[in-house]
C-alpha cells in the first residue's frame, strides 16, 4: 500500500495546484507556445484543477516573468553571428531565454507552491528539476515531449506525456516505464473554427483575388526544420501569376535570406504574416491548399487546424502527420525536387472533394477535442501527485 507523503496528506481535501510554464507565450507564436496557452483554457473550463499560468511575454490571466526573449533587440547581434549555422544561432537565443527566466519563474513557483509544474521546454523543464533541490521547492515535474526528442533527454523527468504513439514506442523500446508515461496529444477548441472570419473577406484585405490559388503555410520562418526555402522554390515553379503564397509566421535567425529568395523567385506572389494565433485560422480557411513542409514533426499543431478549417492539407508523411491525418491522400514525399509542386498543380486542377475534406475535419475534432483530452490530461496530473517520491536533481 502507497503511503502519501506529509505534502500529499495536506493537500489531500484540496483542488491539485498545477502550473503551467512556458517562456516563449507572449514572446512568439509557435506551436509549443500555442498549445500551452489552449491547455490553460482547456483544464481552466473542462477540469477541476487549480490551474496557472507562467510565462515570459503577456498573456491574458498569466503570471509574466521578465526575461530576454529570443527575438529581444538585445541579442540580435547573435543571431547574425557569420558562419554559424541557422539552428545554432537560434538555439543560443532560445537558451538565453531560458537561463533569464529562469530566476523569475523560481520565485514565482516558490510564491505560488504548485503540486505539479508542466513544462513543453527541455532547457527549462531540466532547471527547474534541478531547482526543486532548493528547500522552499516542492513539486512533481510532468514534461510534454512536443518535438519527439530522443528519450534520453528526459527519462529522468517524474512524468512524461507523449503527443503521439511513435514518440511513445521510441521511450518503451529505450526503456521507460508505461506507468511513467502517458499518450496525450495536444489539444484544440472546436468551436472556434464556428466563427472565422469570411474567407471572401480575409482574402480581399491580403489583396488576393478570389479566382487565384491561395497556398498557406504557418510555420516559423527558417530553412533548418520548416524548410520553407523548399517551399518557395516549389512554388516558384508553377509559372502561373495568379498562383499565390501566403507564410504566416515569425522571423529567426536566416529570414532575411529567405524574405531575398522569396522576392527573387516569386516577388509580389508572396506575402508574409505575423499574426496573433488567433487570427491565423481564419487565413487557413480562406485558403485553397495548405502546405508544411518540415520533414519531421513532434506532432504539428497547424495540421489539426487546416484539417478543422476543411482546407486541403499537403503534409510529408512523418509521424505526427500520419497521427492526425491518417489518410495518405493528404500526405506527400517531400524530400525530391518538384514532388510538392506536382501536388499542387494535381489539387489545383482535381482538388479534393468538400466530402474528403469534412471527413477529416470529423475525425480530428473526435481525436483532438480540448472536451475530450482534458479529463485524460486531468488523470495524468492526478496520477503524477499521487507518486510518493522523486528524484532529485537533473534529469540524465
């Protein structure tokens, strides 16, 4: 039989305190940020937690934290360092991130003693393990692997929630126990693909013209994983003027390079978009076909929204796309030249059926719904407090 702890006995007639920490909401719009912020709504409306948020920029009902954000003005200079490559420069700036926030969110989790404290960032989720050492810090740490990453980089975490079953079998086959893990996507509020914007709409204020090819991506601005070079250079070669790109994003470390391919290639074709996560769906919808084009997804957020927009998807078939798609007929190999611009000009002139693109959005709202995954996600943190003990230290 567990015996509880004498932190459990306290709290046991009381609601779990969890705390939800990111340092990029409020400071970017990607997709770890995002879906932090729809966990909060999700468990804040559907669960009976005692739910808080922290984070580094600001964010409605969130506890900000003040840190060097990765896009601050301070450390650009970094980011154009000559011949380092893109991914490090933006790694140097996300680790700044973190190591600033670092000082904040442990006296904000001193002050508020959360139960549990969930976290999507490696960096910072191995910090603040190792902060719980300090004596007034007392809390499980639950990790959410949003990007697949190797499991050796957090076995040592109290409890891990994988976002989808290739990531999950990878941690069995290492090692980890099933007891430790839990297999819970991200999720998504339905109903607020109810009320987008009139695509008619959205269309005429990006300048576009209802009779032209809209393709859409939302994805961050780099060559390294969202491979949206390739992108442009497919697009490009459909030497049609009416056939239009619109990115929907934010800028890292090589966008310049990119904003100068883009303007080469396609010129006024091409449009980019910083946006609030909120504006983004409306743009989706108002799409012909959206395109990622990364090869390798911890999940990929977008898909389940342009799936729930009932816009046409062309996605590679990495694991997170095969999670939520399901269908090969969205899916396409995107690693040989020409291949996404052959889909496109294939779904331009046979385009899927208002009957193909219902289905999906059926299934992914059945698999994604915030209703439906916040009771599982509110088990596991029940489950992760009930745990008796923990390690201290760094994960390793």
């Amino acid at each position: 039989m567990k015996i509880q702890s004498v932190h459990q006995q306290g709290r046991s007639s009381q609601r779990i305190k969890l705390a939800l920490v990111s340092s990029g909401l409020g400071n970017v719009t990607r997709g770890f940020e995002i879906s932090t912020a729809r966990w909060y709504h999700a468990l804040t409306n559907h669960t009976e937690l005692d739910v808080h948020l922290i984070c580094g920029g600001r964010f409605n009902n969130a506890k900000v934290v003040p840190n060097i954000g990765r896009n601050n003005f301070l450390i650009k200079p970094l980011l154009n360092l000559p011949f380092v490559p893109e991914q490090n420069r933006w790694e140097l700036s996300y680790g700044i991130e973190q190591f600033t926030f670092l000082p904040g969110v442990i006296f904000e989790l001193a002050r508020l003693r959360p139960d549990v404290v969930w976290v999507k960032d490696v960096p910072l989720a191995q910090l603040l393990l190792g902060a719980r050492s300090l004596p007034f810090l007392n809390y499980k740490v639950v990790f959410a692997n949003g990007a697949s990453f190797n499991p050796a980089n957090y076995r040592g975490f109290d409890h891990i929630q994988q976002l989808q079953p290739d990531a999950y079998k990878q941690a069995k086959l290492y090692g980890i126990s099933e007891s430790k893990m839990d297999l819970i996507s991200n999720c998504i509020d339905p109903d607020m693909f109810k009320q987008l914007e009139d695509a008619n709409v959205v269309r005429d204020r990006l300048g576009i013209k209802q009779t032209d090819y809209m393709i859409v991506c939302a994805a961050a601005w780099n060559k390294y994983h969202k491979r949206i070079d390739y992108l442009i250079e497919e697009v490009a070669k459909i030497n049609d003027p009416s056939v239009r790109l619109v990115l929907c994003g934010v800028p890292e470390a090589d966008t310049a390079a990119l904003k100068e391919l883009g303007q080469n290639l396609l010129g006024d074709r091409l449009s980019w978009l910083t946006l609030p996560s909120n504006e983004i769906p409306s743009i989706i919808k108002a799409a012909d076909v959206f395109v990622l084009p990364s090869l390798t997804e911890g999940l990929g957020n977008v898909l389940i929204e342009a799936a729930l927009a009932e816009t046409p998807v062309v996605s590679h078939p990495h694991s997170g796309a095969h999670f939520i798609l399901q269908d090969p007929y969205w899916m396409t190999d995107m690693t040989k030249n020409g291949a996404l611009t052959a889909r496109l000009n294939e779904l331009r002139s046979s385009p899927p059926t208002s009957e193909q693109c219902t289905e999906l959005a059926a299934s992914v709202q059945r698999r994604f719904s915030d209703k439906t995954l916040a009771h599982k996600f509110e088990l596991m943190i029940e489950e992760t407090f009930k745990q008796t003990s923990y390690n201290i230290g760094f994960a390793r």
